[in-house]
C-alpha cells in the first residue's frame, strides 16, 4: 500500500479529518508561540553536523514562526521556499476543509495538492542546490 492510497483511506473517515487538521492547527500554534524558547534550546540539524552544509529544511522552522507573524520578507530569508510550503499547506488544509462538505466531490483536489507538494520539493531541491554552490 503506498502512502498515498494509506493518507485517502485514513482521510476517509470525518473524525480522522478532524484529528489531521487539530494536529495541524496545533503545530502552528506552537510555533506561533514557544519559538523564542527554542531559539534559547535548539535542536541540531544533523546533516549540517556531519556536512557542513544544512539541509534543504533547515531554516524553514524560524521562517514559519515569522510568516506566522506577517513578517513576510524575514521568512524568505530564513527561508526561500517558504511561500511555496504555505500554498502546499493552504491546498491541504483547502481539500480537507472543503471533503467536509462536498465529500470526495473535489475532482481537482488531487492534482492541485499534488502539484503544490511538487512545486515544494522543487524548491528545497534549488535551495539545497544554492547552499551547496555557495561553498565551493
């Protein structure tokens, strides 16, 4: 079974859908509120350890708590692909909100959550490739 088919089979049910968006929602929260703590205790990035070189998320915690803040320009710069996370993420949260009235009636939905999360690896794939340019 692959993930897709195990996400559309665990987002069949209403209360699983529910639990994904709470969970969701609460993340965002966290880090809305308890980012200046980790500022104070971070967790290291273990490719950047070992490399040198951070990896293609790393920075992308700090640009969520700003855009989080409507701090839009200090979010790309911790960040460039922050912008498309947040349209992948809107185009989740757009087809899970939206299966809770019409229900498996978004003919669109795949294809737009596929394009978005596409659109999104192919960013921290051109980040990653930049930090790597940049230090040779």
């Amino acid at each position: 079974m692959t993930s897709a088919s195990y996400m559309e089979k665990f987002l069949s049910n209403r209360k699983d859908r529910i639990i994904l968006l709470c969970v969701m929602l609460s993340g965002s929260i966290g880090i809305f509120f308890f980012m200046p703590w980790f500022n104070h205790h971070p967790v290291p990035c273990i490719h950047r350890e070992i490399t040198g070189i951070g990896c293609p998320l790393c920075g992308m915690t700090h640009a969520l708590y700003e855009m989080l803040h409507f701090r839009f320009r200090a979010a790309f710069y911790y960040h460039p692909a922050i912008p498309f996370m947040v349209i992948w993420f809107g185009m989740e949260w757009l087809v899970l909100i939206k299966s809770f009235q019409c229900d498996r009636r978004l003919v669109w939905g795949r294809a737009m959550r596929k394009g978005s999360f596409i659109l999104f690896l192919a960013a921290l794939g051109v980040v990653y490739i930049f930090r790597i340019a940049h230090l040779i």
